[in-house]
C-alpha cells in the first residue's frame, strides 16, 4: 500500500472469531476439515466436467469455472482463519490485507457473475431450445466466461484503489476474520465520506445487474413451464434449475444480509456468523448441491468410480 505521512500502521492484527482457546482448538480441526473437503469436492466437479464427454456443454462449463471461482474465494480467507485459531491473533502486512481483500472481491463479484450467466443459459435452454445450440455456442460462452472474470476484476481494482487512498494511524486490531471493507474504513483516519461510497456503487451495481438477470431468466422460464401441457416435461425442466435456484438463494441471501440490510440492524459477531457463511459454507455446499441434485453429474461421478475400482 501507498505510504502516506500520517500513515504509521504496517501491520493488521485479525481479531477472529474468538480468542476462547478451547473453542480456538474446535474451530481449527472444523475449519480445517471444512476446507479439505471444499478441495476435494469442487476439484473434484473440475476433474468429472474436464474429462466426461457427456459434460461438456455450457452449463457444465459454468459451473467447472464456479467450483473455481469457489475454491478461489474460499482460499482467500479460510488458510488464514485457520492460522489464526492456532496463534489466536493473525498479523498480516498492510499489503497483504489489502490483496486477501481484493482477491476476496474478486472471487465473490465472478461468483455473481457466473450465477446471472447460469441462469440465462437455463432460460435459453428451456425457452429456446430449438436455438440453443447458436445462441450458446463456443464463442458466446468463452465471453460470457471472459465477461464475468472481467467484471470481478474491475470491482476488485475499484476497491483496491479506494483502500490505496487511504491513511491509518492509529490502531490496527480489525475485529474480524478476515480484512474486509468495512472494518479496514473503521480504522482509517482518512476522510471516508466519499471514498465508501464508491465500492458501494459498484457492488450494488453488479448485485442489481445479476438479480435483474437471474429474476428476468427465472421469469421466462416459470411461464415457459406453466404453458407446457405435459406433467413430466415440466418436472424435467424444472428439475434442470433446481440446483441453481438453491445456490442462488444461499448466496444472494447472505450477500443481501451483509451489504443490503441496514447496518444498525445486526452486531459484528453477526456479521462474522454471516461472513463465515458465504466464504467457506456456501463453496462447500456448492459441490454437494450440483452432485446431488444432478443426474448428469452423479452418473459421471459413477462412472469415474468405476474406472478408478476396477
């Protein structure tokens, strides 16, 4: 980060979740567990996508890049959580707060992305059948891939710049778990009158952008289904959208908690709960949510195995 003159702190100090040492030897053997098995799952869903030629579609496309996506915005935080159990306070260097937060932003706006991206390939899918395949090609799916990485890379670059800006002098002890925006602001002793407005205008561009995506998709798809005369095909189209609807509504739900419901109205212990939701429950949910729910999926996941046991 760029040294000011009122500048003095070098270093922040992550409070965590708590300083109670029995809990601290808990939380590290869950959290550590938790992290091997977000790993193992989605590196997994990678693997299967990579390599079974019945998956190799647009819709599995995107979610091989969302279980990256995942695992990216898991390892952002969760390796330093679970460091910081063991030494009960984490002291990480100025830059680095800064890049655990931008790489934060990052994975979480292509989270956002990918999900809008998801949704419209189902309508277009259940709409427009007859011109998926020209609608969908290749091409239009490396750019809607390419756009969402972009996207998360410019609301990262804007919050990066915004805390470039910025002077802190005075105490350095962030009561979180990682460095997110809004403690880092608490600390600063620069005018932040101006300066938290702009990442908020970002996010809450990119979360009105996508929620008008998935909505407006969801809409089309809901009065495609309704028009269908025949029960199983209903069912079948409904059941294509049923894995993306849940991870829609885990995400979006504790995105809105965090940066949409008026700050008064929960603590910071609660934001801690909420924060520990989306960036390791939801990318450890997301692989058993698409395996479990899918067909496709299960019968790679199937035979996988049985060329690995035979």
């Amino acid at each position: 980060m760029e040294a000011g003159n009122h500048t003095s702190v070098t270093e922040f100090i992550l409070l965590g979740l708590t300083e109670d040492p029995t809990l601290c030897g808990i939380f590290f053997v869950l959290f550590l567990g938790i992290y091997v098995i977000i790993l193992v799952g989605n590196i997994t869903i990678i693997i299967l996508i990579a390599s079974c030629s019945q998956l190799h579609s647009p819709m599995y496309l995107f979610l091989g890049h969302l279980a990256f996506v995942d695992i990216g915005c898991s390892t952002s935080v969760t390796p330093m959580m679970i460091i910081g159990f063991l030494r009960h306070r984490l002291a990480l260097p100025v830059a680095g707060c800064e890049a655990q937060l931008c790489s934060m932003v990052m994975f979480g706006s292509t989270d956002c992305f990918l999900l809008a991206v998801m949704a419209y390939d189902r309508c277009v899918a259940i709409c427009l059948p007859l011109f998926y395949s020209t609608r969908m090609c290749p091409r239009v799916c490396v750019l809607l891939v390419g756009g969402s990485y972009l996207g998360g890379c410019v609301n990262a670059w804007t919050f990066g710049s915004c805390l470039l800006t910025l002077s802190f002098c005075g105490p350095n002890q962030i009561d979180h778990f990682f460095c997110d925006f809004s403690p880092l602001l608490k600390l600063s002793c620069s005018d932040v009158s101006t300066i938290e407005i702009i990442p908020s205008i970002s996010s809450g561009s990119i979360l009105v952008i996508t929620v008008s995506v998935i909505s407006l998709s969801y809409i089309c798809i809901l009065n495609t289904i309704l028009k269908m005369r025949s029960t199983e095909g209903r069912h079948k189209a409904f059941s294509t959208c049923t894995s993306h609807l849940t991870a829609v509504t885990l995400y979006y739900g504790t995105i809105t908690f965090i940066y949409v419901m008026p700050k008064s109205s929960y603590s910071t212990e609660q934001n801690r709960v909420v924060s520990v939701f989306y960036t390791v429950l939801i990318p450890m949910l997301n692989p058993l949510i698409y395996s479990l729910r899918n067909r496709d999926v299960k019968e790679a996941l199937r035979k996988a195995m049985v060329r690995i046991y035979s």
